[in-house]
C-alpha cells in the first residue's frame, strides 16, 4: 500500500523537516521576488499554510531546520555579482529582509545560513544531518524552482531520501512551480500532498 511505503519513508526516527527561505526578501512587498516583478501573493500565502502545518510537524519530528539565505560580502564572487546585476537581483543590503516572515524557529530548532541557492553548498547542513542519522528530508519553503529545488537536487546527490509536500511549497510562478514539482518527482525525490504526511504521522 503506496501510504505504508511513504510512512516507512517518513518515520520520523530518521526524517527531518527542511524549511528553505521563508524569509521578508521572498514574500512581501519590496523584497527580491517583488522586484522582479513576480507575483507574492502565493508565498504570502504560504507563509501561514506553513506556519499552520508545522504545529503538527513538531509534535512529530525532532529535526527541524530553518535555511536561511545569508548575505556575507566576502562570499560572492564575480560570476555572482555579475549574474545578479545583470538579472536585477542586486540591490543595497537591508537586514530587514532578511528576517523571517511568520514561519519562526522555536528556541530548539536549528538554523543554517546559506550563501548559495543550496542549503548544502558552504554550509554545515549535511554535517548535521549526518550527525543525527537523518535519511530522509521532507523539503518546504520559496523558491519551489530556486533555491527548494537546488537544495533537493543536492540533498539527493548526497543520498538522502527527497519528499516534497506539494502545497507546503511556492514557486516564482504557478507554472514555474509544477515544472519543478514534475522534474523532482521524475527525478530528485517523491512529491505529495502534506496531508499524505500527517497521515503518515497520525496526526491533524
């Protein structure tokens, strides 16, 4: 039965729950998403989906890891600040946005700054994991087709077991969202819905 197999997946003896980006820069007005000229509605939404949802997550799992991008000056290089000029991502550093946005780290949970679209590059995210015999990620937060998708195709790439819940996830479009959701689920991991999981976790 495919939801005994996903709860084997699951278990949260060796799962974590990975929460990428949910910061002001991806979801509200001003930030880098916005400037764009993409549509954050979907991620300002998400922010409370998430939030939501992962009331049940921490009566379930014990890992809980917030990724947070980071901006360190020294850290970018030149193909860096040239794709971001020339994409429009550069502008001046506002700490503000960098800050959570209704999705908050209890006291208990970890955080890992990155520097990259990957939660793994220059990062001690697999250290941890590895140190808690984690085998499985379950993978929420902005951007589906950006920095989620960078951090699952690593996460993958390193052998951990890849579950994405479909609607714990936005993307910079609708369209560019279920791209990505098709192209993990073909290829980087398996993709469900969030009930599917609480089922699993016999909680809701």
């Amino acid at each position: 039965m495919e939801i005994e197999r996903l709860k084997m997946k699951v278990d949260p003896k060796h799962t974590a729950f990975l929460i990428v980006d949910m910061q002001r820069d991806f979801c509200c007005a001003g930030g880098a998403l916005d400037r764009l000229g993409f549509d954050i509605e979907a991620p300002n939404r998400l922010a409370e989906t998430l939030s939501a949802f992962l009331i049940h997550v921490r009566r379930v799992l014990t890992f809980i890891v917030h990724i947070k991008m980071t901006r360190v000056a020294e850290l970018r290089s030149p193909a860096m600040v040239e794709q971001y000029g020339r994409a429009g991502l550069e502008r001046p550093h506002d700490p503000w946005f960098s800050e959570f946005y209704k999705v908050v780290p209890l006291e208990n949970e970890i955080v890992i700054p990155k520097y990259r679209y990957s939660g793994f590059v220059s990062t001690y995210l697999d250290r941890y994991l590895r140190a808690n015999q984690v085998k499985t990620l379950v993978v929420s937060g902005v951007a589906t087709n950006v920095c989620v998708e960078s951090t699952i195709r690593d996460g993958f790439m390193r052998d951990y077991a890849i579950v994405v819940p479909r609607d714990m996830t936005e993307g910079t479009t609708p369209e560019a969202k279920e791209w990505s959701l098709k192209t993990i689920d073909t290829f980087f991991g398996e993709v469900v819905d969030s009930g599917d999981l609480l089922r699993c976790w016999s909680v809701g």
